[in-house]
C-alpha cells in the first residue's frame, strides 16, 4: 500500500490547462453529438451485445452478402454493419475513458485527502500552541476550532450510527 502521509501530487492546473482541458471536453461532446441517454428502464429493455453476440452479428453479415432478404427499407447490412462498428469504437473509446475516470476520481480522492490531513496537522499544531499561552495562537485555533467542530473528522460512534 502506498504511504498516504507524503505529499504526492504537488500540481495545479494552470487557467490556460483548465481552458484547454474544457475545451477539448467540448469536442469530444460536439463530435459524439449523436450519442444519447437511456432511462433505467429503456436500459433495461436492450439486447445486451457479449462476445458470442457479438460473433452472431459478424456471421449475419456474412450471410446477408449472399442471401437475398425481403427486409424493411430501416433493415439491411448496411445498418447493422454500421451499427457494429459503432459499437466496437464507442467500446475503445469507454476503455480509454474509464481509465481517464478512475484515474481523476483516484486522485482528486488523494488531493482531497492530502488537502484535509495537513490542515488537520496545522489544526493540531495550533491547538497544542494555543494551550501552551504562546501569543497570537490561541485565536489562529479558534478560527478553526468552529470549523473543525463542524466538518472535522467524525468520532466513532458518529461514523457506526450512519
């Protein structure tokens, strides 16, 4: 497991980075205008394509090229040939994107986490000055003690009773 107490990712995105991240979001929005959104139970209405179906589709391709149908005009190779392409790029593209995900969600959890142990380090280190009388402590704590008090870290009993 990796040392959670250091300091892993010093970084932050530069305006220009974030413009251009934003931007290129946009794109790829723009270019896949096309795609669209299910509600659960549209979702759960779907044939599920697997591997096997996947085959099953090649091998109805193959067979329309020599076998003369009587299909409506909305049915034909042309159709599903495309429609299984799409499939299979929107499929590369969720890989690449599932990654990206998990690697963002990864380590905004870290960020967050680093962001919250070391002020919480701070918060300790200024409760311990300010019980010493040193001057000018004991307010720094208290700013922060209402805050702490309100989102710090929740004591056990809290954390079993949710």
């Amino acid at each position: 497991m990796a040392n959670l107490n250091l300091n892993r990712i010093s970084r932050v995105l530069t305006d220009q980075e974030m413009q251009d991240l934003k931007q290129q979001l946009d794109n790829c929005q723009q270019i896949l205008s096309f795609l669209t959104e299910l509600d659960s139970k549209e979702l759960k209405m779907l044939k599920r394509i697997n591997l096997d179906h996947h085959n099953f589709v090649q091998e109805t391709l193959a067979v329309m090229n020599y076998v003369d149908l009587p299909l409506p005009p909305h049915i034909g190779a042309d159709e599903i040939a495309k429609d299984l392409a799409l499939y299979e790029q929107l499929q590369q593209l969720i890989i690449q994107v599932e990654q990206l995900l998990k690697r963002l969600k990864d380590s905004a959890a870290l960020v967050g986490s680093e962001a919250y142990g070391q002020s919480s380090l701070v918060y300790h280190l200024l409760a311990a000055l300010a019980s010493s009388s040193l001057p000018g402590y004991a307010t720094a704590y208290e700013r922060l003690q209402v805050c702490f008090k309100k989102y710090g870290r929740k004591s056990d009993q809290q954390q079993i009773e949710e």
